[in-house]
C-alpha cells in the first residue's frame, strides 16, 4: 500500500487499488473537504474517497441531462415519501452539494447554538471555537454579497417588493466572489465564479502535501478489530456508466464519514457501525414551496444570481428567498390547463419572476433506512411546517403584487393563479393538504446527530461515533436539529472541528 498526494481518478488505475493514509475520509463534500485541510494541516496525512469525479468550471454542461447524470445523486430522482412526495436532490462529485447550490452562505444562528450546547451536551460548539471557524470560512470562501449589476431582476423587482412592504430585507451573502449571474448555479458554475469546496479548503488540504482526493470510488463496507476499523473496501466506478471497474481498500488509523444526511447513516447501519435506534432518524430538511409571478415588462429571471434575495421572517418560521430554476421546472409548477392556457403562460417566461419559502423544520419527522427494496427515505410534513409554508406562499405572493404583479402562480395543486391580492389567503387557505403543496426538500441534516448521551444521539460532541475509538462523522448528519438557514458554512465548521479534534488527539 501507498500514499500517493494530490487529485487521482481511481478509473484510470483500474483493477485493485491500495492506499494507505493516517485518516480516511468518505466523501468529498462541505463537511469531509474541511476536515480533510484541517487534518492534512495538523501533520496527518489525509485520503478522501469520492464516489463522484474530479471537475473543472469548463467540464459543466448547461443541460439538465448532463447535470442530472454527472452531478446529482440518482440522476435527481432523489425523493421523500410520506404524507405527499417531496424530491430532495443531493451533490455528487468532488465537492459534492457545493458543485450544484447557489452559494447562500449564513452563520449558524446563535439561538441555534446555543440550544445544540444546552439542549443536547455540545459543549465543543463554544462560541469563540465557532466564531473562529465561521470567520475562517468566510475568508477561505471569499464570501461577499454580489454588486448590483449580477443581481439583476429577479432580486431586483423581489426586494422592491419587500420595501414597499416595510419588509427585513437583504441581499444573500454567497461564496461567489466572481459570479457573472448566469443562473446555472444548478448545474456546475461554468465561469468558475463560485467557490465551492473542491476549489478552496481541498486546495487547501492538497497544498500541504499530505493529502490525496481519489474520485470514481463508492466505499461499501467496514473492517474492525475490537472498537476500532482498521479499513474500508469499494468499488471503482466508470465515471460515465457506473460500471464497476475494480477495488479499492484503504487503510488507516482513523476514519471520517462525511457521506451526507443519507449516505452516512446508511454506511453506518451497512457495516454494523451503529444500530437504528437513533442513526438514520431525526431527519430534518428545509421544506420550500415557490409561487410565480408574471409582471407587465421584462424580468429574464433566468438571468442573473440564482439565489440572490431574502426576507428575514425567522421568528415566523421561515425565509423568503429568490430562486430560478429551468424552463421545464417552471413548466411542471403550473397548475394551469394543458395545452393553450399553459402555453400562453410559458410564451411569457421572461415577464415571470420566482421566489419562495423555506421552512426551519421544526414538527416534522424524517428517517432514512435501508429495505430489500435499497435505500427508503421517509419524511412526514408536520401541521405547523405545512401552516409556515403556507404563510410564507402568502407572504411572496403579497410582496409580488407589492412590486406591479398582474397574477401569480402559486405551488399548490389545482390552484392556476391567483389574479389580486385580496384573494391571497383564500386561494392559499391553511387547511390545503401537504399533498396538493408542490414542495422541494433543501438541506437534509440530522441523521447521525450530535450528542453528550449515547442514549439520545450517534455521535459525541467530538464527532466520533459512539462505541468507536477512531471512526467520526464530519457533514449535515451530525447537527441536532434543523438550522433554518442554508447550511453549507455550518457543515464546515462543523467539518473543521472533527479535524481538528482528530489532528490533536
């Protein structure tokens, strides 16, 4: 076995690869590209396994078959089943989810905090340690709110909205120091515009010369000796048919899972690692609902940031924030009439704006386990996330009709439009059913949680899984609860403290 540093595709070695590394990490996202520099910084050397490729800015496709094939986990036909069917789309790549969201980047609320260390016991989440992480994220990330002139109308006509509103608005800070506002923010950032974490902390990690990223690689299982794991084997994968190529085996002295809210409690369970009693439970997301709008000029909302506005309504519950999606999503959102009534709709694509609401999960209850049918991701739309998604539906639609809508389409079945704004809440009553709301699942967190007590959670407030000398948990899995903002620097911090905390005994 050897240590090899620097970016590999293990598709190229074929046959049977060995590697051997003070720290394996699985998984290449927020979360294990973090640990990975602050592990390669603390003296260790350091190999992250990625199922998905290595890219470059001039490597993305503005296609979604080429997105949905290359950069999605199941090709986007991720999906939550319960009281109505949510897609919950997830990153694949080096880099993972970082390639495909809109760069938003938040600190971690402070009343969050502080409940993970009250509430759950993790007293490493001190506000100093965390201040200190979050500042170095921001810096590492060049985190900036975009000029004026990317923005453009979508963001534009949004905040002008909320302003005649009297609405806590602000433009979104994002990790997109050199953004040209494409809009393709969903399909791998073509100008290189956006940092994402292949770009900065695996550079940082690669930099020092203890690390190595092998892509093409899925890790299936574990192999232990008393309370520790001694190794991980895989398949090497063509990266274009998923055709398995050969193996890969790992060996170490400590080992990450930085898989995502899915694919690490999964790993877990597979191997035996941790039992189902808490791992792969408590799975939250950020329920969003969007509403269109169609204003009498020109608003090419595919133009511009992706994701460049939001109202602050957090003590409501929830965030307004500003999207665009593509031509055929926007299409499928329509509960217009086949045929003519639709069409006329779609012949004005560039007169319609899109915004929506994203709920802090607070009474829903998600899980993720494996059937003999393969993975079953379940998740039940609580009462007052569906009365939140309600009120903040409502709440977009009056900002656009603030800022000169004619009509707006909102993301409820059955409902084609709502054409003034006194008929807001009772086309958008609170009594709709989760199952005519047409809902998008951001940001899944909570799976392996954070905890002080191995009875209530799967990890300690090391990150190190319960029962295991040298195996942790570096991604969204471990936060104790939903975050109810978008998660990307929270997941590093918290990708950051693993490593370190493994880098120092």
């Amino acid at each position: 076995m050897s240590f090899e540093p620097g970016r590999h595709a293990a598709s190229s070695r074929g046959g049977a690869v060995e590697i051997e590394a003070d720290v394996v990490v699985i998984g290449a996202g927020a979360g294990g590209c973090a640990a990975a520099a602050a592990l390669a910084q603390g003296g260790l050397r350091v190999v992250l396994l990625e199922e998905g490729r290595h890219w470059e800015p001039q490597d993305f496709e503005p296609k979604t078959s080429f997105a949905f094939k290359h950069l999605y986990q199941t090709r986007g036909a991720r999906s939550l089943r319960g009281n109505t069917v949510i897609p919950m789309p997830g990153g694949r790549g080096v880099g993972g989810s970082t390639l495909i969201n809109s760069a938003i980047c938040f600190r971690c609320p402070e009343e969050v905090l502080q409940s993970w260390r009250d509430e759950h016991g993790c007293g490493t989440l001190e506000p100093q340690r965390m201040e200190r992480y979050f500042d170095r994220i921001w810096e590492v990330l060049g985190v900036a709110v975009n000029p004026l002139e990317v923005q453009r109308n979508n963001n534009l006509i949004f905040r002008q909205g909320a302003e005649a509103l009297g609405l806590k608005g602000a433009f979104l800070a994002r990790s997109a120091p050199g953004c040209v506002g494409c809009g393709i923010c969903q399909y791998g950032c073509p100008s290189g515009g956006k940092l994402s974490a292949d770009r900065t902390f695996l550079v940082e990690a690669l930099s020092t010369g203890r690390a190595a990223a092998w892509s093409d690689c899925r890790v299936r299982s574990a192999q232990t000796r008393g309370d520790r794991v001694v190794s991980v084997t895989g398949d090497i994968l063509d990266p274009e048919t998923q055709r398995v190529m050969g193996t890969i085996q790992a060996r170490a002295e400590a080992f990450v899972v930085s898989g995502g809210p899915v694919g690490s409690p999964l790993f877990l369970l597979a191997n035996g690692l941790a039992d189902n009693t808490h791992c792969g439970r408590h799975l939250v997301v950020h329920p969003t609902a969007g509403v269109l709008a169609r204003f009498p000029w020109e608003i090419k909302m595919w133009s511009g940031v992706t994701q460049g506005y939001y109202v602050d309504c957090w003590e409501r519950g929830f965030l307004l924030q500003t999207y665009t999606v593509t031509p055929d999503q926007y299409y499928l959102q329509l509960q217009t009439r086949p045929g003519v009534p639709t069409l006329e709709v779609m012949a004005d694509l560039s007169k319609l704006a899109s915004a929506g609401a994203l709920v802090h999960d607070e009474d829903s209850q998600g899980r993720v386990q494996h059937t003999p049918a393969g993975p079953d991701l379940s998740y039940h739309l609580g009462d007052g996330d569906r009365r939140r998604l309600i009120d903040g539906m409502r709440l977009c639609s009056e900002v656009f009709f603030a800022a000169g809508a004619t009509e707006i389409f909102p993301g409820r079945v059955g409902q084609a439009r709502i054409e003034r704004p006194d008929r807001i809440e009772a086309c958008l009553p609170h009594d709709v059913p989760a199952n005519q709301l047409l809902l998008y699942a951001s940001h899944p967190m909570g799976t392996c949680r954070m905890g002080a007590d191995p009875a209530t959670s799967v990890v300690d407030p090391r990150g190190r899984v319960w029962g295991w000398s040298n195996l942790s948990v570096a991604d969204a899995s471990i936060f104790p609860t939903s975050l109810g903002v978008n998660p990307q620097v929270t997941t590093m911090a918290l990708g950051l403290l693993v490593g370190e905390m493994i880098a120092s005994g």
